[in-house]
C-alpha cells in the first residue's frame, strides 16, 4: 500500500517494496504520471513511456510517417555526439508533448538540422496522434540513448579500409561541427558564468550533465556543490560563494519567515543565488520552504 507524508512542506510518495521490485527501480530513477482519466493516472518508468505511447498510437491506427517507418539496420549505426545531445533534447520531454512546435522551440537552429537528419536516417521517427505529429525516438536507438552510447562504429564502416574511415571522421557535415562548436560554447559560458558570478541554475538534464563532466575535478574536491530543486531546476554553486553568503542570509532571516525578493534586495544578490544557496541549505535540513520562494530557519 502506498502511503502519501509530507516532509519541509512538501507531499511525498511512499512506494511499497513489491511495487519497487516490479519496476526495478533504483535510486535517481524518474517515473512519469500520465493521466488515465479525470482522477487517476498510470504511473511508469521514463524509457517505458515511449513505448506504452507507440502501442496505444499502434491500437489507433496512429502509424508512424509512411515516409520514416522503423528500420532494424540502424541498430549499430553510428550516433555522433552532437545527434546525442538531440535525442537527449527530445527524451527530456513526456512523449505526448514532444510535438513538432514544442520541440522547434527548445531547438538552436544548427540542432534543427541536426533533426531532420535523424529523421532522414531514420533515428527518429513521426508518429501521428490525436492530429498531431509527435517526434519518437526509434526503439533501436532508444537502449543506446539510455546508456549514452555514441561512438558505436556502423558496420558499413568496419570493412573499409582505415585511411577512409579517417576521412569520415575528420570531414564531418558542417551542420553537425557548427552545432558541436556552438554546444561546446555554450558549456564553456555557464562554466564562465560559474566561477565569475558564484551560481548557475540550470533547466536541462543534458546541461547540467555536461557541466558536471566539465567540472569533474573541482565536484570530486567539493570546490563547486549543487543539488535539484523540486522545479527541476539544478543550482550549481562554489562552495566559497555559498560559505561566504550563508552567514548573512540567516543573520537577516533571523527566526522569522522571509521571501528570497526581500533577501535579495538587502544582500544586492540576485534571486537566482539566494535560492541557490537556500535550497543547498535545505538539503541539509539547516532551512525550510514554508511556500514558494519563502524560507524559514530550522530551530
């Protein structure tokens, strides 16, 4: 039996341990809650979701494009990482709100492009449902995106000689090296970002993967530290930043409840790094959300 408790304001979700055994799920895992009806929603492992929808699409007569229909042949094919922060892009989303406008939206333009090279090697597929076409992930492509393989080497490639594998790869489109360099950019200035302001908060998974991967070193040391909010968000910060502003934040909080607006106005901190700070607190139970962007002191 599940059981609802609620803990620092928050209402969580007890998981009975069969349940648990069943779905195999383990620390960190994300569940998705797709509604049923009015009142009751089914509940699944994030790599499921794609496959309950495509079954139900299957159920409806909702078929994939004609043009793009699954081909088993791409199973080795290679998925460069450029194409893999894509996939990435479109697997944070819930399957249903993958449509062509919502996806266009959190696309550069060079991803784009990379896009519908996908579609044309077929790497991701259209599906129509409800008048709708909704991008999803090929169910070959799909384990290797949960695993973060992108290097496998395409078997139409393993028989050729090496001097033109070498040419494949260091002549790659130019779509994809534009879009490479750009990504790179673009760590590289929340990475700036970081060690001039103190904080970042983050939005995307892919994002704050890559930072964690850039800044490895000074993770492992305890140099930069960070946790995700219950808005999905991560805040990322050094911890210097945090010790050096921890001391006047609950010097001005004091043992009343205090909204970040106000806090910030009196340290001249922007919102974003009070929050930082306040929800790395609240990890440690030093803190409490009593609402939404209002704080309290644990006593």
């Amino acid at each position: 039996m599940s059981k609802v408790y609620k803990l620092n304001n928050k209402l969580i979700l007890y998981l009975p341990s069969d349940f648990i055994e069943a779905m195999n799920i383990k620390n960190g895992d994300e569940l998705e809650f797709l509604k049923y009806s009015d009142k009751s929603f089914l509940i699944a492992r994030r790599e499921e979701v794609t496959k309950l929808f495509i079954a139900n699409a299957g159920q409806r007569n909702e078929a994939p494009h004609p043009s793009i229909a699954a081909s088993p042949g791409i199973e080795n094919a290679r998925i460069d990482p450029v194409e893999m922060n894509v996939l990435k892009k479109l697997n944070n989303l819930l399957f249903n709100k993958r449509t062509k406008q919502s996806v266009q939206k959190i696309l550069t333009e060079p991803e784009k492009a990379v896009l519908e090279s996908l579609i044309k090697k077929k790497f991701v597929l259209l599906i129509k449902r409800n008048n709708e076409w909704i991008y999803s992930i090929s169910k070959y492509i799909y384990p290797r995106l949960a695993n973060n393989e992108s290097n496998a080497v395409p078997t139409t490639m393993q028989s050729m000689p090496k001097e033109i594998q070498v040419s494949e790869q260091k002549h790659p489109q130019p779509e994809y090296a534009k879009a490479q360099k750009l990504e790179e950019d673009r760590i590289k200035g929340l990475q700036n970002s970081l060690e001039t302001n103190g904080y970042i908060v983050i939005s995307n998974e892919n994002d704050a993967a890559e930072i964690s991967k850039v800044m490895e070193e000074s993770i492992r040391r305890g140099i930069v530290i960070g946790t995700r909010a219950f808005n999905r968000k991560f805040y990322i910060a050094l911890k210097k930043f945090v010790v050096n502003n921890t001391p006047k934040i609950i010097g001005i909080m004091g043992s009343k409840k205090m909204p970040v607006e106000e806090i910030s106005k009196q340290l001249n901190i922007d919102q974003e790094g009070i929050l930082a700070i306040l929800y790395l607190l609240a990890e440690n139970g030093e803190v409490t959300e009593v609402k939404e962007n209002i704080f309290k002191v644990v006593t």
